[in-house]
C-alpha cells in the first residue's frame, strides 16, 4: 500500500499556523484576564514647574567647584 505524505514544509506551515494562532487567542485571553491599572502617587502625577532657581544653581556651582 502506498501512504500519501505530506512534504516536510508543508507539515512545518501548519505547525507554524496552529502555534501562532495559540499564541493569540492565550494574549487575548490575558488582556481581557489581567488587571492593567496601576495606582499612582500624587507626588508622581504632580506637575513640574520649570523654574531656574538661581539660589540652587549658585549652591551646584559651589559644590563643583570648592
């Protein structure tokens, strides 16, 4: 009897095809699964002001050059 095979690429792309679809459908899974919200400090959701303190500055200048 002879068995009809299928060529080696051929198996290969299906492989492929059933491991990529896996792969998404368990990242979609996970998205819909998993809590994405972080809670953030006040002090890091602040605003920064971009204000040149010339007092601090001078302090820098002294503390590189002593």
């Amino acid at each position: 009897m002879h068995k009809n095979k299928l060529p080696g690429l051929v198996v290969i792309m299906i492989l492929t095809l059933i491991t990529v679809s896996f792969w998404i459908l368990l990242n979609i899974y996970r998205s819909f699964t998993t809590n994405s919200s972080e809670v953030v400090s006040e002090k890091i959701l602040m605003q920064i002001i971009p204000k040149l303190d010339k007092e601090t500055i001078e302090k820098m200048k002294s503390r590189i050059n002593p």
